[in-house]
C-alpha cells in the first residue's frame, strides 16, 4: 500500500487512546444505566477475539504494543459484565445469531492456525466484523438503545489512528480502517434512526 508521510504526528495517537477510552466509558456507563442494551453476543465474540489476539501477541513476544491489543478484549468483557446488570440487555439468540457466531468462530480458528500474515490479519478482521452483525441489526430495529457517541468516537480515533501511520500497510491500517468504517456507518444509522423511519415510510406507502 502506498505511503502517507504521516498526515498526523504519530504523538496523536495519545489522542486516540483518551477518545477510545471516554467512549468505552460512555458505553459502560450507559450499560449500567439501563439506558444502553448492549447485545452480548456481539460483544461476547469481541471479547474473546480480544484476549485471544493478545495471548497469541505475548507468546510471540510483541512487547508493549500488546496492552492495545489486551484493551481490545477487556472492553468488550466490562461491557458484558455490565449487561448481566441490565436485565433487558439482549440475549435472546436466533439464527442469524448464531450464523455471525459460527462464522466469527471460524475465521478466529483460521486467524490462529495459518502461518501467512495477511491471510491471518484478514480472517481476524473478517471475524471480528461479522461478529458486530447483530448489533448493526439491532441498531437498525431500535436505535434508542444504543449509544451513538461511543461508536463515533470509536470511529474518530480509529481515523487518527491511520492518519499516523508512515506508511498505509494492511498490517497497520487493515483492522482500524475497518473499525473506522463500520463504526461511522453504525453512528450514521444511530443518529438518523434510518431504520425505524424507513420502516414507518413502508407502512404508511402500504
């Protein structure tokens, strides 16, 4: 992939980090609110996704890079935790649940068993997109219980991110550009509530 020069200073990427961090906490405290509903196989599978990637970066002797990494998993558990406070939170699993699940499931089994990099990356990648189906679904059902500004800044500091990097490579940019794109789309459907008045401008066409 071709080079950047980095358009941020690479120190921005401490902004990043305060960003993700006041969104997580946002999201976490919503959780326990009961005013967010988090859906936990979403973040479940993210959870475990997470752990798994930093277990794997500890054995390989990635260094301090790796507590990103280990945010990644322990996150997504605090939010589970917190879902077992909320006695709305979904749980209730159907089949496109389980679907995301299995699909998710196997492109971790792919991502821990292959020896070429970027197909690793790819499959991590891949599973942990498929695993946000259900909260992308969920959104678009009832938006009111989600928060929109966890998943904007998560979009806003996955963009620094990138912005800092050197050089656009797929090991460096892959995961966040993904992250960056699903969670701006996320925010887009939040905050227009697309889905309940698209569904509201069928019934009243019918």
């Amino acid at each position: 992939m071709g080079q950047t020069g980095g358009v941020l200073d690479p120190r921005f990427v401490f902004l990043a980090i305060a960003l993700s961090v006041w969104g997580s906490w946002s999201y976490i405290r919503d959780t326990l609110r009961g005013t967010t509903v988090p859906h936990r196989v979403t973040w479940g599978l993210w959870g475990l996704e997470g752990l798994l990637a930093f277990a794997v970066e500890i054995q390989q002797g990635v260094g301090l890079t790796s507590a990103m990494t280990l945010a990644l998993g322990l996150v997504p558990c605090l939010v589970f935790a917190a879902s077992l406070t909320n006695p709305v939170a979904t749980w209730k699993i159907d089949a496109l649940d389980i679907v995301c699940g299995v699909i998710s499931l196997t492109g971790l089994v792919v991502w821990a068993s292959v020896h070429e990099a970027t197909l690793a990356l790819v499959s991590f990648t891949a599973a942990d997109a498929v695993a946000g189906l259900p909260t992308f679904r969920k959104s678009w059902r009832d938006p009111s219980s989600e928060t929109p500004r966890a998943f904007a800044l998560g979009a806003l500091n996955t963009l620094i991110t990138v912005l800092t990097l050197k050089h656009l490579t797929t090991a460096g940019a892959l995961f966040p550009g993904m992250i960056c794109v699903s969670d701006t789309i996320l925010t887009a459907v939040l905050v227009t509530r697309i889905g309940p008045r698209w569904r509201g401008e069928l019934r009243g066409a019918s």
